[in-house]
C-alpha cells in the first residue's frame, strides 16, 4: 500500500510541475504576445488544478509558481531606457500599491459561495468586466505624470506619451490630493477594432483576435501618431491613495467621475444575492449593446474599511471577484447558401442568416467553407445552425440543430435531399471545374467572369502592387459598370472626364486618380510582376523571379525546366506562369501596359545590386517572418534579410535558421518552431544582429 501511495504521490508531483510549466506559457502568449492559446476557463480550471495540488503537497511550495504571482506583459528582451517615444523601449516602473489579477467565477453558485463568506448585510458593488488592458494613471499635484501597465504586479512599463492619445483621460485635474492613482481598462471600440483589422487584412498583415489583444498590441506600439490614429478609449473603475475623499468604494467613483474621469454610468450598489443576479442577468444580454467588449462582472466589497480587513491573497483580493460570461453561441436559422467568386476564380459558398448579435456585432453571414465542409456537417437551406465568434474575428458555423428538434422539424427546405453544389459558376455560368487534390470549385472563365475581373483590377492597384490611390472596390466596380474599366490596361486609358462625370466624384477627385496612375508608372518591375496577379506568384515569388529574369522579354522566353529551377518556384507556378502568357488577350493587355509606359525590366540601379548585399551576415540563412513589428513594416524587414544576403521563406521547416517574431505570431508557426526547434528572434535582437 505504501508503494501504491509513493506512486500517486510521484504522478502528482510530475503534474505540478507540468501545470506550471503550461501556465506560465499561457500567461507569456497572453499578457506577452497577444497570442492566447487557452480560453479563460480553461485556464482558470488548470490554475484550481495546481492550488489544489500544492496544497496537497506544501513540501513543492514554490515562490515563482504561477499560483503566487500574476501573469506579466513585460517583454524580456525589452530594454527599459528610455520613455516610450519613437524608436525607444519603455521605462520600468515599481507600481507604489500591487496591481493584482481577480479571482474567477463561471456560475452564480460560485458567487453565493464567495458572499458567504462576506461579513452580513455587506453593499456589493457590480460593475462591468471591460476587456481591455490594465492601467495605473499616477496623478501628482494635479497633473498626469505617468501611466503604467501591470506589468507583473510589481513594476510595469510607463506608456504614458501613448495614454495622452486617448482624449477622455483627463491631463490635469483640479481636485483630489496631491498623490493618487486611478485604475482602469485601456479598450479598443468596436468600430476601430474592426476598422483596423479591415486595414490589416488589406496589407496582407495578420489580423487581431479580438479587441483586446489590438488594445494590448497598440499601447505598447513606439509610434505615437499610430496609436492616437487607432482610437483607444478608457474606462476607470478603482481610485488609490492617501486622505481620498469618501468611505465607500461607489463614492469614490462617483467623485472621479465629478473630477472628469470616465467612469462607467453601468456601475451599481446591490445589497442581496438576487439583486447581483439580476444585474448579471441584464447586463449579459445588454452588453452585446455596448460598443466595446465585455467578458464579465465584476463584484467588489463596497465598504472601504470591510476590504481592508478582507485583505488579498498573494494575487487576488479577497473583497473582489470577477464573474465570466460563457462563450457566445447563438442558434439561427439558415435562410439560404449564396456563392462569392474571388480573384482567382475560386467559389466560396456563404451562410446568409437571420442576423443575430455576437460579440457586439450583428452577425447575418458566416462563412461555409467548400462543399467538403457543408457535406461534413450536413448542412441544408433552412436548417438551424450553431454560430460562434468568442474570441475570434469571423464568425463561423459549429453544428447544426437536430431536425427532430420541435424548432426545426419543419424548417428544412429540403427535407430528406443533401446539399448539393452548383456546376456552373453563379455569376458567368460557365461549368467549375475541381482540380484533383483541391476542396475548392472554380470558374475557369478568367477573362469574362465580372467578379474575376474585378478583383483582378482590384488587386493591381493594391498597395503592395501599383499602390493607385482612389481607385477602390466601389469606384472599380462603378467603372467596370459604366464599361470604363474591362480590365487592368483600361486604368491608363482613363481620363479626368471619364472620372469627374460619375455620381460623387469631381474634377479634384478626378486629378488625385490620375496623378496616382500616373505615379504607378514607376513601381518596379517585381512589383508589376506581382500585380498581374498570375495565380500563385505573391509578392516573395515576384521577387525571385525578377531576379533570375530582370525583363518581361527574359520571362516570356523562360523554359518549364528554367523556371522550376528558381527557388520556391514549383511545377504548378510553371504551369500558371506558362499559361498566363501564352493566353493572347494577357498578351494584348501586356503590350498595352508597356505602351503606357510600366517598367516592365529592372533599373540599372536593381540591376547593379543584384549580386551585391550590403553584408553577409545573414548569408545563407533562411528566415521566416511571423507577427506584427513596432519599429519597421515586415516588408521592409523582408528588405533588410535579403540586403545582408539572407532568404525569406514563407514556411517553417527543418532549413529554416530562424524565425523573426513579432506579436501575435501565427500559432502554426510557433507550434512547428517549437517541434523542429527553431529558435524565435526578437525584434530588437535581430536589429541589433545587423547593427
């Protein structure tokens, strides 16, 4: 029996140290990358895990477990000099009072346990969860003096030039004492949220999750100019100090708000368990109303005097507990499934919904994927369908109702028969085909298919291709109906009065178009490449192809066996290569952009630097970019590996030398570094290797 005991005792040691190790990752890939890999249940379930575990085994006790301390947003490699403007880290400071986390709850039973355990007749404050970014704002004599993050509870990082951003935040204040601190919520609104990740998804960067990772991510960017322009708000919920004003904490709050602070009007005094219940009942449901995100409650002993005889525990107060809303998940019916064509020919099919509000959006589409995806799930017009977003940026479709359920007995439109995909493309009517190895269906009808041919001009005057300002997806798509634009070629043939003519445009519209294509006709011959959008050659591709052919001439000559040789140049980009430019209306459009005048070979300059990096310090490496960058854009830390000889590559593998990493690096990415051990790169390390 005692051996039996000894090997519990060993399984539940190994478990400990496994626990913490895995909490400790989530709490650098939340609080550090933006990047959670764990949901907040999951999280806190596996933190009750160890609690429970250690106080099994006190012999394990240990000062760094993640039981003992809070999780941390300082960046280890960053270098705390400086202040926070362009081009320098952020000053460390010591928070004058902890800053700690709030213990978690997921039921109202958990609730009623944590008020037993409240002296009698206690006030309880409610207040709403804000997911945001925690702050400390440090007023002195009546001035803002400094604004820092919670760091890891002890000292934090001073993003104080980035706070004066958001307008709401008072500067100066009139009242109060001389030293006190207010706590509050950094928060992206979401509007911006999605305004910006509308931006990101243009310039091909990787989206944010949800808004408080793009809240995270945008107070600890270097630029100012970028942080005011992405539209920060605050809210503030706890004032710290010494001789405040008042002896609860909803008077405290209500003086701050007096003061200027910006407090939220959501705020309320509840003396019993059913008056909390009714308050997380409204708000649970009124707060997808609210334009920015909430995951919970937040409940706090009012009586200043009752929280300090609580006191805290050695990461949590004991007087405050936070209460978190389940994942969102709405039922809905499925009205009808309609099909998008892109760019390239490729037929999305889209779940059109009766709307429903996730997240603080309505959400009315959702997409199906291919038809693998609708088979799989069984998926018909009219059933009800399981619609989720949480955390995430798209709203996606995660199981269908039964149909015997009395809701959706009757509402299949087509009892009894599967889903069937179309044939013909929806928009031409040309027949799809499927290559073989493929999920997806296309219409190869790449010259007369409308919305082909839009996106094609779409995708020419993209930024990271001919870069036309004006030229959008609405005033392409007026053009195109109007039989101004038929395809890329007809951009130069465009004139002012063809442009000022249209409904809400004007000759000053019409000269800002002009000037921009007239402009493009200086964009380099790589990124001409790129922007005949041939199916397959991306930006990194367009690059090493113009390498090797630095003319258009050079590449219309090239062999399938030449350009298979070119690295990361495949049989099936030969392929595409080779069929583009035997296609003779692509011939004609060619021959048409060249008499416009497009640099279609390289400069003398390109030409000149070919072979000549500015160093070798990167000389046979082959690196991968993943994330987002404070200091330069990835397109020009892309220029910079190939200026000292290295190679991007856009997958990692086993030849990959490293990964340079930003925030909110891909999870695929990290997960195969990880497997292969490749080791990740900072920012300012690879900077530094360069320097």
């Amino acid at each position: 029996m005692m051996d039996l005991f000894s090997d519990i005792d060993a399984e539940e040691r190994q478990e400990i140290v496994s626990l913490r190790k895995e909490l400790e990752e989530a709490n650098y890939k939340y609080y550090v990358l933006n990047m959670p890999t764990l949901s907040d249940r999951e999280f806190d379930e596996k933190m009750r895990r160890l609690q429970d575990l250690e106080k099994a085994h006190p012999e394990m006790e240990d000062k760094n477990s993640p039981t003992q301390h809070v999780g941390s947003d300082l960046r280890p490699n960053a270098q705390n000099n400086g202040t926070g403007g362009k081009g320098k880290a952020f000053e460390t400071v010591i928070h004058r009072y902890p800053m700690l986390s709030l213990a978690n709850s997921y039921s109202l039973d958990e609730i009623q346990d944590w008020l037993r355990k409240l002296p009698q007749n206690v006030e309880i404050v409610c207040e709403l969860k804000f997911d945001g970014l925690s702050i400390s704002l440090w007023y002195d004599e009546g001035r803002l003096t400094k604004a820092v993050t919670r760091g890891d509870g002890q000292k934090g990082d001073n993003v104080i030039n980035n706070i004066r951003t958001i307008p709401t935040i008072p500067q100066t204040i009139d009242h109060g004492p001389a030293h006190f601190e207010m706590r509050g919520e950094v928060l992206l609104p979401w509007s911006n949220f999605e305004r910006l990740n509308k931006e990101r998804e243009e310039q091909e960067e990787p989206l944010f999750a949800n808004p408080r990772n793009a809240a995270s991510g945008t107070l600890k960017l270097l630029d100012t100019d970028e942080v005011k322009r992405r539209g920060l708000t605050c809210f503030l919920y706890y004032m710290l100090g010494e001789d405040l004003p008042g002896d609860t904490h909803f008077d405290r709050l209500q003086t701050a708000k007096a003061w200027g602070f910006p407090i939220s009007d959501a705020v309320k005094v509840c003396h019993t368990l059913d008056e909390v219940n009714d308050y997380i009942r409204y708000w649970d449901t009124e707060r997808k109303n609210l334009p920015v995100a909430t995951d919970g409650i937040v409940l706090k002993v009012n009586n200043l005097e009752q929280q300090q005889q609580l006191g805290y525990t050695a990461k949590t107060p004991r007087w405050a507990i936070a209460y978190k809303f389940p994942a969102e998940k709405q039922l809905t019916r499925l009205k009808q499934i309609t099909y998008q064509v892109g760019r390239t020919g490729v037929i999305t099919p889209v779940a059109n919904l009766e709307p429903i509000q996730l997240s603080g959006t309505i959400v009315q589409r959702a997409t199906l994927h291919n038809e693998d995806f609708i088979r799989s799930l069984d998926i018909r017009p009219g059933d009800y369908v399981w619609v989720e977003k949480g955390g995430e940026i798209i709203p996606k479709i995660v199981g269908r109702a039964d149909r015997n359920d009395e809701m959706s007995a009757t509402s299949s439109l087509n009892d009894g028969m599967m889903y069937s995909f179309p044939d013909v493309c929806p928009e031409c009517g040309t027949p799809l085909i499927r290559v073989e190895g493929e999920a997806a269906w296309r219409c190869p009808n790449e010259t007369g298919c409308p919305p082909q041919i839009k996106g094609k001009i779409e995708h020419f005057v993209s930024r990271k291709a001919m870069n036309i300002d004006g030229l959008g997806e609405e005033t392409i798509d007026l053009l195109y109906r109007q039989g101004l634009l038929h395809n890329i070629a007809d951009i130069y043939d465009l004139k002012a009065s063809d442009i000022a003519s249209q409904e809400r445009f004007g000759d000053k519209s019409a000269d800002n178009i002009l000037a921009g294509i007239e402009a493009s006709k200086q964009v380099p011959w790589a990124r001409v490449l790129f922007a005949l959008g041939i199916r397959m050659v991306g930006e990194t591709t367009a690059k090493k192809i113009t390498k090797r052919y630095p003319s258009i001439e050079a590449l219309r000559s090239a062999t399938k066996d030449e350009l298979t040789a070119i690295e990361d140049v495949g049989t099936q980009i030969t392929e595409n290569i080779v069929a583009y430019f035997a296609n003779e209306q692509n011939q004609r459009i060619i021959a048409r952009l060249q008499q416009a005048g497009l640099q279609f070979e390289l400069s003398e300059e390109e030409r000149s630097t070919l072979d000549a990096p500015l160093s070798t310090k990167l000389q046979g490496q082959s690196i991968v970019i993943s994330g987002t960058f404070e200091q330069h854009s990835r397109d020009e830390y892309k220029a910079m590996i190939e200026a000292h000889g290295g190679k991007n590559v856009g997958s990692v593998s086993k030849k990959t030398s490293f990964i340079l990493a930003g925030d909110n690096m891909g999870p695929e990415k990290r997960k195969k570094a990880e497997e292969l051990g490749i080791p990740l790169v900072t920012e300012n390390a690879f900077l530094q290797m360069l320097s």
